[in-house]
C-alpha cells in the first residue's frame, strides 16, 4: 500500500459525480487508498455526509460516536451474526449480551495470563515457522504463520482447538468475511458464514459434555473454555449453553483473520522502512519486547487493520457540536467512524506521517473505542507483535523477489500471502 499523501485528488471527482456513483467512488477509494482519502477530507470536509454513509474523520468526532453505543449502534452487524453464532455481544448495544457474556469474559481472560500467552506464541509461531520454510529458504507466511499461530492459540490458550486446522481457518474465514467485509450482502458469502456457523455450533455441541467431565477431573486444564466449564452462575442470570456456545464461537471467530492481517500489514510497512525495520531486529534479538511492540503498533497506524468501524444511528445526532464541523445527522444514518484516519489526525496526533514508535498508547485505535473494544485486546498485544517477532528472529528479514514479495489479497479482504527470504 502506498502510504505518500496525495491530497485534492478525491473530492473534485466526488462532487462531480452522480449520487449514486458518489457512493461506489467511496466505497471504491476506502477499498484501496483510504488514507490518502482520509488525509483529503480531514483537511476539507472531517465529517462527510454522502448519500450513502458518513464518513467521521477526525479522532474526536470518531470517539464520540464509538462512546454513544446507544445513538450509534451495532445494529449492522445483527443480521450477520444472529443467523450464524446468535445473539452476540458485538451485535447489541446496552444489554446482557453484551453487558454480562462480556463482563464474564473479561473476567476469565486474565492479565496475568499474558506472559504465558506470549511464551504459547512464541514456541507455536517457532514451529510454524521451522515446518512451514521451503527447503529453498522461503517462508510463505499467511499460509504457516500468520493463520495458522492465531487458530493454535485459539486451541491452546481459549481452549477451542476445533476438529483440525484447515476447518478452524474455513470457519474462522467465512464468518469474518461476512460479518465485517460483506458490505454489498453478496448471498454465497452470507451462505458460508451460515453454514459456518452451523457446523460450529454441532461441533461444539457434540464435545462439550465430554469437555466437562475431563474438566472436572483435572485440576490443570486452565483454558478459557475450561474455566467457562467449571464456571457456576445463577440461573436467574440466564448464562445457559447456548451462550456458551455463542462466546465460544466468538473467540475464533474474533481472532484469527484480525490478527493475521494486523501482523502481514504490520510486517509490510516495517520492510518498506529500513531505520524502523533495523531498530525492530535490533530489539527481537535483544528480548526488547516492549521497544519491539512500540515499533510493530506504530508501523500498524501507516496500514491499519480496519479502515473504518461500521455503526448506524438510532436516533438525529449533532456531532461535533459547538465546532466549525458540527453537524446534524439525520436517524438511520450509516455512520463509518474510521478509525484509521482517527490514528493520523494532527490536531491529536503530533507530526503523524512521522514513524514515532513513542506515541502514546491512548493514540491507537487499533482495537476500536468505547463499549464495544476488543475482548481480544490484551492477548491480541502480545500475540500480534510476537508472530512478527518470530519472523525476524527466523531471518526472514527481506521480501522475495517479485510480486510473491508483496501482500496478494487475491481479490479478497484478507492478506493471502506474503513470502519472505532470509536478510
Ligand atoms: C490484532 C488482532 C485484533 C484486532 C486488530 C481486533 C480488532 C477489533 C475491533 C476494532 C473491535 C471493535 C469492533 C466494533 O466496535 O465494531 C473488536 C471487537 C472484538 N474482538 Fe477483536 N481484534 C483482534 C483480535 C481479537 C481476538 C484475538 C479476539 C478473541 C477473543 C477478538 C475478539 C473480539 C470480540 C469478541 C469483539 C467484540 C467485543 C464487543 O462487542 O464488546 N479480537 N476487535
């Protein structure tokens, strides 16, 4: 992705435009240049009212719509995801969905646990990496690493290890791909995430009775899934089966496509970087996790993950009010807060198409804002970076010659590959 800022190139073609093409321009420069889109409207039009979404830009304007969950809500989501893991916590705003499933998993994700979750990455990614290497010194590394790490920490840290590999990525793939990238409902993606959703759930179904007499007997089995076994709660709390069977889905479904694109983009813009990408080897060889991971977040704000996090308001809203960009949206507004143009809006973010790995980490919105942010968040801090980490500390430390060299998303909205040589 190229990361140079050409400004006053999107909105004379935008305005010229019809109001149906205006939205498929949009949609078309979020899809490959959202940044320097971004950059353009932040300085000219911060809060964009197109005939299909708004667009928020500013860093303000973005956490002020991701912290009024109950004017901007997660309504979107709703008809992706009841259908495949039910009702969700990240599908309903201000209720026991998301109050207590997720007051329960926060609670038995513990901060203490990081350290060993950290040590699980690192001997996993080890592995991945020492069987996944051609024998001609490539590494491939969607495909042996970035994927496969997430859906083996998914088994060894949550606890849902799934039948095999291949249908944890395939379950992991559909229901992702659906709920957050199926912006235009194309039906055979909608059909997948279904059907995904369905085997999981028979899946589970069929090996949580024998899952819970092994836990019972052994003390030791202390994953996620385990504790959620031995947890007991009242039944005037309705925390029954099927929203163990909900959250448990959740942790995969959650996990893998986030982290593996977080890591490629991460990866990618650190190559394109010599200083960042010197001082990053420097610090996977001397242990330095915390300059390490300052290093990886930073390089993470120049391709974030998300472009953009999707709500839709309930109710009329004047936003930014009292600014120059105040504005009134109308109820039933599509509303994209991007959070990546958030992460590089100069009146919060100092010199921010500087590499400044010293940023505060209040300044990256990597894993969203407000009710809603990441459950993932503290595992995702350490096993993001840590899968990096790995590569270079294996030499993979260069692209491989040609296209193979640089991300192919192959027409998708995940990074399919990404081949590395040793440095
Ligand atoms: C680098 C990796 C990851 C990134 C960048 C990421 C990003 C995000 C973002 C931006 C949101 C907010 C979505 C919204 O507000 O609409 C979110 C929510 C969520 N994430 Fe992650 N995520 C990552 C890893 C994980 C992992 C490992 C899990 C596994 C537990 C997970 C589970 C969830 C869940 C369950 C929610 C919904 C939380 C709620 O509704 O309150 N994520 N994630």
């Amino acid at each position: 992705m190229s990361t140079s800022l050409d400004t006053s190139a999107f909105l004379p073609a935008y305005d010229a435009a019809s109001p149906e093409n205006q939205v498929k321009l949009l949609y078309a420069w979020l899809a490959t240049k959202p940044l320097e889109l971004y950059a353009e409207l932040r300085s000219q039009r911060p809060i964009l009212v197109s005939p299909g979404p708004v667009l928020l830009t500013r860093f303000a304007d973005v956490e002020e719509a991701l912290s009024r969950n109950l004017v901007f809500t997660v309504r979107p989501y709703a008809p992706k995801m009841d259908p495949s893991v039910g009702p969700f916590m990240l599908a309903r705003d201000g209720t026991v969905y998301n109050q207590r499933d997720k007051g329960i998993l926060r609670a038995l994700i513990q901060q203490s646990d990081m350290d060993g979750v950290r040590a699980q990455v690192a001997a996993l990614a080890k592995t991945a990496i020492a069987e996944g290497a051609s024998s001609d010194g490539r590494l491939e590394i969607v495909s042996q690493l970035t994927r496969l790490v997430p859906v083996r920490l998914t088994g060894a840290y949550f606890g849902f290890s799934g039948p095999d590999d291949a249908t944890m990525m395939r379950w992991s793939y559909a229901t992702q791909n659906d709920m957050f990238h199926n912006l235009t409902d194309d039906p055979a993606i909608h059909q997948a995430n279904l059907e995904a959703g369905r085997e999981m759930f028979i899946y589970l179904n069929n090996i949580l009775p024998g899952r819970r007499q092994r836990v019972a007997s052994d003390p030791k089995a202390d994953d996620i899934v385990s504790r959620l076994l031995r947890l007991e709660t009242p039944p005037s709390i309705g925390f029954d089966q099927a929203r163990l069977l909900s959250n448990i889905m959740g942790l995969l479904v959650g996990g893998v496509e986030t982290t593996s694109a977080a890591a490629v983009q991460a990866i990618d813009v650190l190559l394109d970087r010599p200083g960042p990408l010197a001082q990053a080897i420097t610090a996977a060889k001397l242990n330095d996790l915390a300059t390490f991971d300052r290093l990886f977040w930073e390089a993470l704000r120049f391709w974030p993950m998300n472009p953009f996090i999707v709500r839709q308001s309930v109710a009329a809203y004047t936003i930014a009010a009292g600014t120059e960009r105040e504005t009134t949206l109308p109820a039933n507004s599509l509303v994209l807060c991007a959070t990546a143009s958030a992460m590089h809006d100069a009146t919060v973010v100092k010199n921010p198409e500087a590499f400044d790995p010293n940023r505060p980490a209040y300044h990256y919105l990597h894993f969203g804002y407000g009710e809603h942010v990441c459950l993932g968040d503290q595992v995702s801090l350490q096993q993001t970076p840590e899968l990096a980490r790995q590569v270079f500390l294996a030499g993979y430390t260069k692209r491989a010659e040609g296209p193979a060299g640089r991300p192919d998303f192959k027409g998708g909205s995940f990074p399919e590959s990404l081949t590395l040589v040793r440095g």
